[in-house]
C-alpha cells in the first residue's frame, strides 16, 4: 500500500525538465507543476498501487502533458487545428457536418 508521505517521497526522486510532481490529498492525485503557472490534469491514484505503477503514472503524466504542449503549439496556417482547448460537444457538432471529411478518391 502507497500512502501519501510515500507517495511524495518516491516522485522526489523523479526528474523531467524542471516539472515539479505533486501529490495532492483529496483526491488522492498525481498532478505536474510546470512552473510556468500551468498545472496539468489530475491522475487518480490508489493506495492499493505499486510503486512502479505510481512511476509510471508520473511518466503517462509527463507524455500527456508534453502532447498537450505539442498541440498547442502545432499550427496549420496559424491556427492551433488539434488544440486540446477546444470545446468536445461543439467538436461533436463539426463531427455531424457533411463534407468535413478529407476523403480519398
């Protein structure tokens, strides 16, 4: 069993650029302190997990965050196309649109 004071023992010996990795309470999560004044997502954890699969948690945190950034930086004619900003049930709406689709002959 993993309990919190552990928990943020262990991800002090975690290194990945200068993110900081938190451990918060309630919920008992795993969240990335980018130190730029961005957080990312929250990560549920149990106290049932392993220590290997609290480290790779942090490193599933890191990859998503890194898309997250790549996302918003990756333009097409200026435009973020691939935000993740963007709002799901309006994407829903585009989804439904004809002649959206960039289909082969």
């Amino acid at each position: 069993m993993i309990n919190i004071s552990y928990a943020r023992e262990l991800l002090k010996r975690l290194q990945y650029k200068d993110w900081r990795f938190l451990i918060l309470e309630d919920p008992f999560c795993l969240q990335i302190d980018l130190v730029n004044g961005w957080k990312s997502r929250k990560w549920i954890l149990s106290i049932h997990m392993t220590p290997s699969e609290l480290v790779q948690t942090a490193l599933k945190a890191v990859l998503t965050a890194e898309e997250h950034e790549a996302r918003e930086a990756f333009t097409l004619d200026g435009v973020a196309c691939f935000s993740p900003h963007f709002d799901v049930f309006k994407l829903a709406v585009f989804a439904r649109a004809k002649n959206i689709r960039d289909l082969r002959d």
